[in-house]
C-alpha cells in the first residue's frame, strides 16, 4: 500500500483476470441455535444445540488459532444419537442460482468434531462473478430414516459491494433458522439485528480485520477477553449460530472489475507458495492450476474508498497509541536487526509512506536518533512526520527533543516548512534557524519554494519567514529583485492572494526605510513591463504584417531617443541604469530598436535585445498570454541539477537560461543566441555537418571538444527531461549553439502529461545519434555511460529534487494541479509529483537502475511514434505559415 498525503492506494488484481474456480473452506460451527426453532422443525422436545466453548478450555491460548481450533464441547444434543451431517452450498445472483449446489463430506457432530473444515471448489471462475453474487449455505442433518433436514443456513457475498473488493481469509457468518437460504439478503447484515452487543463486537474482529497481521495482537486480545466474559455469564448466544468460512487469500487484493483479460502477464505463483496453497487446498482437483496473479506490468492502481473516506484501522491506531508511551524517557539502543529497520526508514523519500511499524521504531529509539551522526541528521523529518501534533503531551515531548538534534542540512529544512507541517510554528522555526546560515547563492537557488512556503504559517502577523526573507533582501538587490517578482506574481492566488499583497506592501515599506533605491528599480520594472505588455497586446489583434512590425522599431526608435511619451517616462533614466527582472546583475540603458521582432506564434511572442550600461547586448523574449510559472519552476529544477551534476563532477553542459514570470499571463525568457532549431537543421544539413560547417575555423582538438559538448548535453537532458516527464518534445523545441551545446525550450507539458499518444520516453532522434557517429560509435557509447551516470546521481539526490515540487504543490502550476478541481476537493497535487519519483526508480539498486536506463535509451531510439510526431508536427508548422 503507498500514502500520498492521505489518499492511500493499493495494488490489486483485477476479478476478470482470475482464471481459475471459485474455492471456498467451509470451517467450524460456534454457538447455539434455538430450542424452539427445533421443536418447529422435528416436532420433538429436543434442547437446542450448542456449540460454544467448554467450560475447561484455557482461555489464555496461545493466540486467535487457538479460539478458533480448540474442540467444542455440545452440551446437550437435540438427538441421543446425532446422525452424520453436511454442508450444502450454492451461487446465486439476484435469487437465481447459477451453478449446481455442492456438498461437503457427511461428518458426525461430536466432541472432537464440529464442523468441516473442507475446501470446496464450485464450477465458477473468479472472472465469472458479478459484484452481487452471493454463496448460500445449508446445515442438513440426515434425521429419521435418512431425511435430510436443513437445521440452519445462512448467505454471504462474495464481493464487499462499498469496496468492490473480494473477501479474504477468515469470515464468521450468521446462521438462521430457515428452511432454506435467503438468497436476497446476507447475513453478513445480520449481526447488526442481534441484540447482543459482545457477538457484534465478535463478528466485527474477522473479516477484514483478521487478514491484517498488524491487527492480530488486538484481536486476539479481544477474542481472549470475549471468551472470558461468556464462561462468567456476562453475555449468552442463545438463539445464535455461527459458521467460519474462509476464502481464498490472494497474494493482493481482488477488485471486481467488469472487462477483458489481459493476456500475456500472467505468472504462477512462487513453489513455496504454492505448495503451502496445495496444503491448505488438498480437497481440490479441478485439473487447471490453482492460482495464477499479475506481476508488476498487470498491477492495478485502486484508490482505498474506506481510506480516502477518512477510516482509519482503529486496532492499528490504538497499538500505535499504546505503545508511543511519552512518558518513556529512557534511552534504547536498537539492537541489529532494528538499525537495519531505521537506516531503510532514514532512506526514503519525502513521499514514501511511513507505516505504523515505522511510526513505532523513530518513536521509540528517539533519544537514540536525536545524537547520532551517521543517519540522525536525516531521521528528524521522519520522526517528526509520525508526531501527532494536536496531541499536546506529544508535541511537547518532540519539540524538546529537537535543540539537541544532529543539525539538519537545507533540504530536510525546506520540507521543515512544507504543508506536512503547517502551522506547527516550533518546527517552522528550527528549519528557519537552519535557513539563517545560508550563502545568498543557496538561498537564490530555493527562493523560489520560500515564497510559496508563507502560505503554510500559522499566523500572517508574526511571520518569522518572512522576517528572514525580508531581513536578506535588504542586504542584496539580487534577492530583493527575486523576492519583489515571486510576491507580485503570488499577489495574484485566489485564495492566499490578501496575504501576499500585504506581505509585498510590508516589504516595500521595510525598503523604503533600508533601501530606497530598490524601490525604485522595483517601479522603474514594473512600468517596463506593463508597457511591452501593452506594445504586445496590440501586436497580437489583426494580423501579423510588415508594417506593424516597422511602426514597432519605430516606436522603440522613439523610447531610445528619449520620445516614448509619457508612459515610457522615467523606464530609461540617464542617470542610473535599469536592472533587468530577468537578471538583476545585468544594468540596461535602453532597447535596441533594430533587434525587435515578432515570432510567428499565437501568443506574438516579441525578441528584444537590450543594451546594457558597458555597451552590449542581453537578448530576451517577452510573452503575454502563457503562463511562464511552469517553465520557470522547470528551469529552476535543470539548474538544481545541473549544480548536483557539477558537485559530483559532471559537467553536461546544460543550458538552464533564465525565465522570470512577472504575472499569470506575463513574462521574460533569456533568448541564447546564437542558436538555431534541430528542425531549422536538419532540412538543409546534417548535425554533424552544421556543426563542423560552424566550427570551420577551429582546430581538430577544437572541433573534438564541440563533438563532446553536444554528446554530453545531449546525455544530461535525455536524463533529466525524462525524470521531470516533459512532454511535447519536437524538433522546434529541441534548439543547438554552434559550439554544440543542445538545449530544450517550451515546458508547457511536464509530469508525464503530454499532448500526443505514445510519446517516447525521451526525445532520442536519429539525428541525434548521428550527429554523436551512429549508434556503434564510441562517442554513443560514452553517451549512454554518461546517460546512466547521471541518472544515478539524480538518484541518490531524488531529496532535494522532489522537496522542491512538494513546496510548490499550491503554487497554481498547471500540470502539478493537473486533474485536481479548482476548490481543493478532489484529487491530490501530490499524485501528479509522484510520478517523478516512479522515475527515479528509487526501490532498484544502482546496477538494476543502469540497466532500467539502457532499456529507456533502447526504447526511445527505436520509438516509432516519436518519429510520426515530427512529421504531424512538420504539417501543422507549414500549415500555420
């Protein structure tokens, strides 16, 4: 089972996939069936048949196996001589049965025998079964000359019809005194018609309670202390029998689920499974194998209804709670066995599931944790994830333990202020002292997340984050340049869109006080922009001529001479340069009138190049009309990556250009120049023939070294446009410099989410591979060795990579929000980020990880459709020209 922030999923096994017999065990009888029900039937004074427990048998057996197997002792029989009984049973749908009946073997009722204990097959496959079949069962006695007599029967679905799920294991069943079953009603709806609450709470402890092994302790506490209060006469089951019938336990569960088979996936079940089947089994012979299941390519993915309604396992809640003894203030050092358990715990991911065995160990080996340096530092987000936080006494005890803890590092910060976490003010305060001590760099690279991050404190008014990020922007221009944009764009949140605009007023306030000539680069910003928004808008309406894009030049001929007019006043001031929003660290003095032009797109996207203040050029895009936010988070996550790459001494020549969002429908691109599009390329030329036609002049040494910037750039986005699921790659959006680093463009479909079918798992064209020498070329080989290094490293920071997305899951990123309603009510941000830990493969080792990613590289180069994609592509492009 994995939990996504609450929503719990489960692997299952489709019913239509079952090819195999419909089995059923028909166990032990229990308690005692009415006196005067039997007078009915035999027309005899006979006294009713009862088989409870003897009054000699040890109550404290050595668990729930005992309850159930122990003799029953009848205390009184409603014949001198019982004669042999049976068990006959059938499948019905909407009354109507669907199979002939079948009988177990004819068995005496005596001391040392009450019930059956047998396996029966019906001729029915799993695959055959509708969700409202039910099994009927009958207990006939041979009484007088051998007339069967039915004494009790009882109905039970087969499929939980709440949970569509098949039953497993263990079951106790009603039984009723009819003639026959009631083939329209189950009895599992029986138990709560009695009157006696103990046999509710007895029938409630099987079921689906029992096949939970974590639940087993309690059950068999509970089993204990029933059995106990029935010998001293606290409770009676007069008038009520049971039946245990035990189903088939899958290896997963069974969904119920109307369609065709899926064919080619299955798998037999493991010998030693089997042959432990075989035993249970031994009654069936059917002649076809017993049981066949799914291996990981036919698993389905089924959201737990009963969980995502908020049900929790109350007998696993209340261990946890029993055992999570705060007043335990000893220090336990875990023994072998339990160090390998917390290292395993210490290594999972931000959204893997801590389970209650996990909640259990963190707990209790806390103090333990809280000073060790090896898997300490990373074990305090953990333990604080397992820390009920309304529980007072329990938050207590965990925020004590955190002044003494192994400092954490900033990733395990940044989560500190995740929405895990909201409100809880004493964690959000230990991650921002960790925060305190970062270089300005650092911070840049996460500043991004910090904004989003103030929506999850507890109080607006006192907000210590926001005084930390406040308190470093005065320092810096280059942060407070971030800080200003990231505000003005979250000003615009529909829901925490109050809070953020107060938030910028305080800033710009604290600046005017600090730092005044920030505040006016901030205006002299965002008249620049609310201007070419302006220029754009109006390039958009009509068509796109040769003579509006003339009146443009000449309009921004007219900014340069100082003639913009009245709304261009003070943009451009001779006395102090303008800071781009784009790159703070670049100071412009005005626009290039002869570099502006207008692509040929819907959004009319406009090329401006600036001059800057030492008298050269920083080319830039600006759009209206897209949502920058996505591609701005996406090229935060290539340059994170590219720095972890760098750390571990990988340079892939990445180009992460910048991207700046200055509204929801506004903003700046770095234009890399020179550079041309792959498809611009290959029309004319080759990829190695552009390149050695660019690079004409240089030496072959040189040359060589151009060869290997397209190999590894190549290899470094492969990888990680592969992890990040980005969709839509054609070769308009695959761009090349004439030193031959490859970069892409165009995040507009990210997480797997892409707008044509069957796209490849990476964009690997057989250009591509032809520009690195043929795919038995050394320099190919060397790709794919670079290919699977980096992947690894990737791997092994997966942390930091996915605590950036968590921080952003309520940052209105298109395909993080993507299926989730606009209110928040339905579906998880979270699900759509888990498909980047999928990628990562985070549960292989690093062997099995290079051979997945061998597999990825083989798949793409043969990808057939990605080739069809380049075509259509190509159409519509010449079409729209």
């Amino acid at each position: 089972m994995q939990t996504i922030n609450g929503v719990k999923s489960i692997q299952a096994i489709r019913s239509c996939d079952l090819d195999v017999y419909f089995s059923l065990m028909i166990g032990e009888l229990d308690g005692e069936l009415d006196s005067d029900f039997l007078n009915g039937k035999t027309g005899e004074n006979n006294a009713a048949i009862d088989f409870s427990l003897s009054a000699n048998q040890n109550m404290y057996g050595n668990g729930i196996e005992d309850f159930i197997c122990t003799p029953l002792t009848p205390s009184s029989l409603y014949k001198p001589k019982l004669e042999d009984m049976y068990v006959e049973c059938g499948l019905y749908v909407n009354n109507s049965l669907i199979c002939p009946k079948i009988k177990t073997s004819y068995k005496h009722q005596s001391k040392n025998i009450k019930g059956w204990k047998e396996w029966i097959t019906f001729p029915v496959k799993y695959s055959e079964l509708s969700l409202n079949t039910v099994v009927c069962v009958s207990i006939i006695d041979t009484f007088l000359p051998r007339k069967p007599i039915v004494v009790a029967s009882s109905t039970y679905s087969i499929f939980d019809t709440t949970t569509k799920l098949l039953r497993r294991g263990k079951h106790k069943c009603v039984l009723s005194p009819l003639v026959g079953p009631n083939t329209s009603t189950p009895s599992l709806t029986n138990i709560y018609n009695t009157t006696d609450l103990i046999t509710r709470i007895e029938m409630n402890l099987y079921g689906d309670h029992w096949n939970d092994e974590k639940s087993r302790w309690l059950i068999n506490a509970s089993l204990k202390a029933v059995n106990n209060m029935r010998r001293e006469g606290l409770f009676s089951r007069k008038g009520i029998a049971f039946l245990d019938l035990e189903f088939v336990d899958f290896p997963e569960p069974v969904i119920f689920y109307e369609g065709e088979p899926q064919t080619g996936i299955h798998r037999e079940i493991p010998l030693s499974t089997l042959n432990s089947f075989k035993q249970q089994n031994k009654f069936i012979n059917t002649g076809e194998p017993l049981i066949k299941y799914f291996d990981t390519k036919g698993v389905q993915f089924l959201v737990d209804p009963e969980v995502q309604r908020g049900k929790e396992n109350p007998s696993v809640t209340k261990h946890i709670k029993l055992t999570m003894k705060v007043s335990d203030n000893h220090l336990h050092y875990p023994d072998v066995e339990d160090k390998r358990k917390l290292e395993n715990i210490v290594k999972k991911t931000p959204l893997q599931e801590i389970t209650s065995e996990d909640t259990l160990l963190l707990w209790k080996y806390r103090k333990f944790l809280q000073g060790e340096k090896r898997i300490g530092e990373k074990a305090l987000t953990k333990f604080l994830r397992v820390v009920d936080w309304r529980k007072e006494e329990e938050a207590r005890e965990a925020i004590s333990l955190l002044d003494g803890w192994t400092k954490i590092d900033t990733t395990d910060a940044l989560f500190l202020l995740s929405k895990y976490f909201k409100g809880v003010d004493a964690v959000r305060n230990y991650a921002i002292s960790v925060l305190k001590d970062v270089t300005d760099k650092e911070l840049l690279s996460v500043l991004l997340q910090l904004v989003q991050a103030l929506r999850y404190e507890h109080d607006m008014r006192t907000c210590t984050l926001a005084d930390l990020l406040i308190e470093r922007a005065q320092k810096s221009f280059i942060v407070a340049n971030d800080l200003f944009w990231f505000l003005t764009i979250a000003a615009e949140d529909k829901i925490m869109g109050e809070f953020y605009s107060s938030l910028l007023r305080r800033f710009k306030e604290h600046c005017k006080t600090k730092c005044p000539q920030f505040v006016d680069q901030f205006l002299r910003q965002q008249k620049l922009v609310r201007n070419l928004s302006t220029i754009c808008q109006t390039m958009k309406e009509g068509s796109r001529d040769q003579t509006k894009l003339l009146m443009l030049k000449a309009k921004f001929e007219a900014i340069k001479n100082g003639e913009g007019g009245l709304e261009w006043n003070g943009v451009f001031d001779d006395s102090s340069a303008l800071r781009l929003p784009l790159d703070p660290l670049v100071a412009v003095k005005t626009v290039d009138p002869s570099s502006v032009t207008i692509f040929s797109s819907n959004a009319r996207p406009m090329r401006l190049s600036f001059i800057t203040k030492d008298e050269k050029k920083y080319t830039t895009i600006f759009k209206i009309g897209d949502d920058l936010r996505q591609d701005q988070l996406v090229i935060q996550l290539i340059h994170k990556m590219d720095m972890i790459l760098k750390d571990n001494g990988m340079d892939l020549k990445l180009t992460p250009y910048r991207v700046l969002a200055c509204g929801s429908v506004e903003g700046f691109l770095e234009c890399v120049t020179p550079s041309m599009p792959f498809e611009k390329i290959i029309k004319t030329n080759t990829i190695e023939g552009w390149l050695r036609e660019e690079n004409k002049h240089k030496s072959p040494q040189e040359l060589n070294e151009v060869f290997d910037n397209f190999m590894k750039s190549c290899a470094g986005y492969c990888v990680i446009t592969y992890i990040l699921g980005v969709g839509d790659r054609h070769l308009d959006n695959i761009l090349l410099t004439p030193d031959g680093k490859l970069f892409h463009i165009d995040f507009g479909w990210i997480l797997g989410h892409d707008p044509k079918p069957y796209p490849p798992p990476m964009k690997l064209s057989a250009d591509m591979i032809l520009g690195m020498g043929g795919s038995n070329s050394d320099r190919y080989k060397n790709f794919i060795k670079l290919c699977c290094n980096a992947f690894n490293i990737l791997r092994a920071n997966s942390r930091i990579i996915l605590t950036l997305l968590i921080l952003m899951v309520d940052a209105n990123i298109p395909h993080i929000d993507y299926g989730v309603a606009s209110n928040r009510a339905t579906g998880d941000q979270l699900t759509n980020i888990l498909t980047v830990q999928q990628r990562l493969c985070l549960d292989v080792s690093e062997e099995e990880a290079l051979q997945f990613m061998k597999g990825i590289i083989a798949e793409s180069e043969r990808a057939f459709f990605g080739k069809v994609h380049d075509h259509l592509h190509r159409w519509a492009q010449y079409w729209r020209n």
